[in-house]
C-alpha cells in the first residue's frame, strides 16, 4: 500500500502525489492507500482516480518517540547527501541540521539555501513515505558549527576519531532518561581540532561508533541505528 502525506487537515494531497496515484501507480478504483496528517495515518479507498478522491476506513495515531534525535551534519557531495537524508530517515531522524565546518568541499550560496532545503525536504518526505513513518523529518537552515552550543538538548555528541572517545554505547546506557539528543558528524577527513575541542568546552561529548572508520554518510545511520536499540525507539 503506498502511503502520502497530506498538507493540510482536508487530507488534500499535493498535485505530485496526485500524478503518482493517476500516471506512475495506475492505480484504479478501489484501491488501498494510506494518508499521513499530524501523526494519524489514515487507510484510505479510491473512489475516483481522475479527480483523486478516496474515503476513510480506519485511522491509527501514532506517539512521537519519547526521545528525540536531532542529526547535524557537515556539507557532503550531493550523491552522498542524498544517501545520508533517505536513511537517517529510515531509520527515525526527528530533526536535521546543516552544518558548515572548516573541511567542508561543498559550499551553498546564501541565495540557493532555501531550494536546497525544499530539494532536501522533498528526499525525506519520499523516505518517510516508503519506509510508513507519520512525519516527515524537518529541516533547519545551514548552521555554522560554532551556533550548535545553542541547540537545546538533553545530551550532545560528537562522532570522533580522536584517542579520547568514549564508546557511544556506554554514554548512551548511562544517559536513558534524556529525551532529547544532538548528535553532530563531520564531513570526509573529519572536523578540525580547534572545532572539536570548542564543541567538546562547550559541553559535548566525544563518542565512537565503533574500530572501523566510517565514511560521513554512513555514521549517522549506525549511530541512530544504536540509539533506536538502546532507547526502544
């Protein structure tokens, strides 16, 4: 059953998702679909293909997480990006942040960050659709690393390859009473040390995913992926 989400309480789709129904699916009369508003998926019956009406079933409301994860991510090659976006969606993102740091290889100009966020956005609404979540992730404007030590959160990491880490497995099993957790990843070759030890002053905690170095679009998803089984998400 493919699933959408509405933009407003009507349950109105947008027009692509329309075309989707109509001219990718062809689907017919009588079929099955799921529509998402404000954590209630609502299983749904086609009554008229052309003009896209369908009537309500059943309904199920979904909980938020009782933790929620915030990703910041350093500025990666699009293909990469992409990669990043779709699976930390998969695998229950709540928020996600752009961040610039100094070994950054892609910079967004002022004047495209707000249709590089739509494009974005449009890759997790996708995501959340194939993988039947009830929300879609939300996405912030580009952020400057230094500006994270203002992001209200319960517990702060840091992925790092540095000596000093902690394994993220014990931090998590000694913090299971937060409900909000940051966790910021750096782009290819990692952060420079003057901005992992102002994070690290500025109340962070240095954590690593494990012996083997993981490329910047794969951290997150295994750093959610342990936070999901540690936190029952």
């Amino acid at each position: 059953m493919q699933q959408y989400f509405a933009k407003n309480k009507n349950l109105q789709l947008e027009e692509s998702d329309y075309h989707h129904i109509k001219n990718v699916m062809r689907m017919k009369k009588g079929d099955m679909i799921k529509v998402v508003y404000d954590n209630i998926v609502y299983d749904c019956k086609l009554t008229n293909v052309n003009e896209c009406k369908y009537e309500i079933m059943n309904k199920t409301e979904f909980k938020e997480n009782n933790c929620k994860v915030t990703i910041a991510f350093s500025l990666i090659k699009e293909q990469k990006l992409n990669y990043l976006l779709q699976k930390a969606t998969e695998t229950g993102c709540d928020f996600l942040i752009p961040i610039n740091t100094s070994r950054c290889v892609v910079k967004i100009d002022k004047a495209k960050e707000k249709s590089k966020i739509e494009r974005w956005t449009k890759i997790c609404k996708e995501a959340a659709e194939q993988s039947f979540r009830s929300n879609v992730p939300k996405i912030s404007n580009i952020y400057d690393i230094k500006e994270l030590i203002n992001y209200d959160s319960d517990l702060k990491l840091i992925c790092s390859l540095n000596e000093n880490t902690k394994n993220i497995k014990k931090v998590l099993q000694n913090n299971t009473n937060c409900d909000r957790i940051l966790l910021v990843v750096g782009p290819e070759g990692g952060f420079s040390l003057e901005e992992e030890k102002f994070l690290l002053d500025n109340g962070f905690i240095s954590v690593s995913l494990g012996k083997n170095v993981l490329r910047a679009e794969t951290a997150p998803v295994v750093a959610l992926s342990m936070i999901n089984y540690e936190f029952g998400r």
